[in-house]
C-alpha cells in the first residue's frame, strides 16, 4: 500500500495533541513544534538523511503513551512523580517501535525525560543519553514552557536565558551549543511567521514509498491501540472494525491493495474520539444534547485529521463516513442513500455490527443473531443498506 508516511504522522499528532491539552494545557501543534525544533537541532548536530527524518517522526509521537498516564504524572517545569514519568516513557519507547522507521533510533523516546544531571526517571546523565533522546528533550521542555507560535525579541531572550542557565542541569554543554547554532531570532521569526506545517513541508523531506502489509499492521495497530486506549468503553473496538473490514473485503473479491486501504480505514475509522473529552466518552448516563452534538464531532474530526494525508482521499470517506445513514439522518454531514458508495455502506455495518457484539463494561455483547436482528430492522427503517447486512450475516455467521 502506498502511502506518505511523514504526512501521516503529522496528521495524526494531532490527535495526540488533543488529548495532551485536553489534561495537560500544552498548545494544539505541541507534537509538530517538538518535531521542527529537533530537526533544526538534528541537522545542526550533523544528523542527515533517512536518520534525520526518522528523528523528526519519532520527536512528533514522543508523548504517543501520554493517555495511559495522565492521571499519575504531576505536570509542570519539574516532574515529581518520576515513577510514572519513566512508565511514560517506556510504554511510549514499545509501542513506536511497531511504527516502520528505518534506521535505529532506539532509546530516543525511553530517555527523553532525562536530565543532564541524572536527575530523571531513570537516573541517566548525559553522558549515558543518546544524542536523540537529548534533542527531544530539549525540544519537549522548550515548547512546554513557552509559547512559540508568536515569539517577540523579549520572548526569544527569555528562552535563551532559559536554555542556559539549565546548563549543565537539564541539558548537556553540547546541546545548549546547539541551541544557539540553530536557533537565532531569525530562524524563530521565519517559524512564527510560516507556521509549523509550512517549515516541516520545507525541512523535512516526504517519505511517499509502498509499505508491505506487515509494515500497515504496524501503523494501524500503533494509533488504533491509542484511540481504543483513551476510553474504556471502547476497547478493541478499531482493530475489530478493521478485522471485519478486511472479512468483508474478501467476501467481495476486492484486490489486496483496495483490502489494505479497507482495513486502514477500520482501524482509524475513530481516530476523531481522541478530540472529544473523556467525561463525554466515559458518561455512564445518557448524553446531554449539547454532550451528544460534541459526541458526534468526532466523525467530522476523523475527516478533518485523515484529509490532511496526501493520497488518502478514498480512505477518508470510508472512514469518517461510517455514521451517515441511508435517509440523511446520520452525520457528521446528513448524507443520503445516492451519495453513499457502496464502501461507505459496508464500512457503516461493519462497526454497528463490531459495536454490537463487543463486549463493554456497561454491557455485554449481543449474539451474532440478535445483532444480525437489529440490523434488520434498522434496514427496514431505511438506515442502512439490507443487502450489506445479509452479506455481513453470511460473513460473521
């Protein structure tokens, strides 16, 4: 499957950058700023090529585990519950390694809370802190306490003066040298002034290449388990929608490439629940109508964060559409039966049926006749498409 693997990181940090403002208060780009300024730092520090950019694709996930520890880690300049810090960073340092980087840069994100000192969760100084875990460090501290989308020259002081009175303490000699190699006033204007999207286009080469389908696995495993992660409800939920997508896709004959871009789609057919709150998403009661409103942004943030992936047009539809119904009452856009292909429709069965069937900690999950029964009455309702259920009852049955 063909795919820009840069641009899909970069969509997809936004997710994550939800989620950690959401708890954490961070910027939205916080991801992307941490990013840029450790190519800057990277390519100062004589890094080049394939490892540069897998450096800048690593730095944009560093926070990747940031949900399974939000309520233990105490935020701030100084950290202090160290214990849960390093589990951050180790579930973090795991779980990028499922993504299909090509050169090694293991430990970057393991150690990227460790200070110069060895004052950080795992004791390590800076001399026994890989270069790519101090850049990100640098990076990740300098956006947390700053707010780089508009800098003045008094702001730009005071993130020097910053970077180097923790000379020595939070960060290494050779990494406040760097700093002031790769960022002078001017190059943090040119950042303000075009955006972190424009100067990562700029900087960072596109890695457009065919990914095997181990190497698919790989991504959609990475961000569905973090999706899954954010709410309890939904547990499983996206690689069973991804299974059954690919069930599907083989029941109609479809080539491996258009099965590939099927299964992609399931997998991150809810990538937009990471922007909703969680007391939204985890509400044992029935929703509010402002609450259910917010509860079906998500469709639309799925939208919003797959079209930003050159050459994912298709995959977008099939998955941020998976809510529309038949008669217009669906969303996020109240598309009708003629302007619903035949994916969209299969996609839509697939996750009513993976809903239905899962087990959640408020229910269990309904048989494969009683769903196939409900889905049967809703087609009669002119929701979905009877013939997708009958083909989803011999498929699942």
């Amino acid at each position: 499957m063909y795919l820009d693997f840069t641009d899909t990181l970069y969509a997809l940090s936004f997710a994550l950058d939800a989620v950690e403002k959401e708890y954490n208060g961070v910027l939205q780009g916080h991801g992307k700023r941490v990013a840029w300024m450790s190519e800057c730092l990277g390519r100062k520090a004589g890094i080049g090529g394939v490892e540069l950019i897998d450096l800048t694709g690593v730095a944009v996930l560093h926070d990747n585990s940031i949900i399974e520890f939000l309520d233990e880690i105490e935020w701030g300049h100084i950290y202090k519950n160290l214990d849960s810090l390093g589990g951050h960073c180790k579930r973090g340092e795991e779980r990028i390694r499922l993504l299909p980087f090509k050169t090694d840069l293991t430990d970057a994100i393991l150690y990227h809370h460790e200070n110069a000192n060895g004052e950080g969760p795992f004791g390590k100084t800076v001399k026994e802190t890989p270069l790519s875990a101090q850049i990100i460090h640098m990076a990740d501290s300098i956006d947390t306490c700053f707010d780089l989308t508009a800098i003045t020259k008094n702001d730009y002081k005071k993130i020097s003066e910053f970077v180097h009175k923790e000379e020595g303490e939070m960060f290494g000699s050779d990494m406040v040298s760097l700093f002031d190699e790769a960022f002078s006033y001017e190059e943090i204007e040119r950042f303000c002034e075009k955006g972190v999207d424009r100067c990562l286009k700029e900087d960072v080469p596109t890695v457009f290449a065919d990914f095997s389908r181990e190497e698919i696995n790989g991504i959609t495993g990475f961000f569905s388990e973090i999706i899954d992660f954010k709410s309890s409800f939904t547990k499983v939920h996206s690689i069973g929608v991804a299974k059954r997508a690919e069930m599907m896709a083989a029941f109609y004959g479809w080539d491996k490439d258009k099965t590939d871009r099927f299964y992609f789609a399931g997998a991150l057919h809810d990538i937009g629940k990471m922007v909703v709150k969680n007391d939204i998403l985890e509400k044992p009661d029935k929703l509010t109508d402002f609450e259910f409103v917010e509860m079906k942004n998500h469709a639309a943030a799925t939208y919003r964060i797959l079209h930003q992936i050159e050459g994912m047009e298709d995959i977008t539809e099939w998955a941020a559409n998976h809510h529309e119904k038949l008669d217009g009452m669906g969303y996020p856009r109240g598309l009708r039966a003629e302007e619903l292909p035949f994916e969209d429709r299969v996609m839509a069965i697939v996750d009513i049926y993976q809903a239905l069937t899962e087990n959640r900690p408020y229910k269990a999950g309904l048989s494969h006749e009683k769903t196939i029964s409900m889905m049967r009455d809703m087609a009669g309702f002119g929701k979905i498409d009877g013939k997708r259920v009958e083909d989803a009852n011999t498929v699942f049955g």
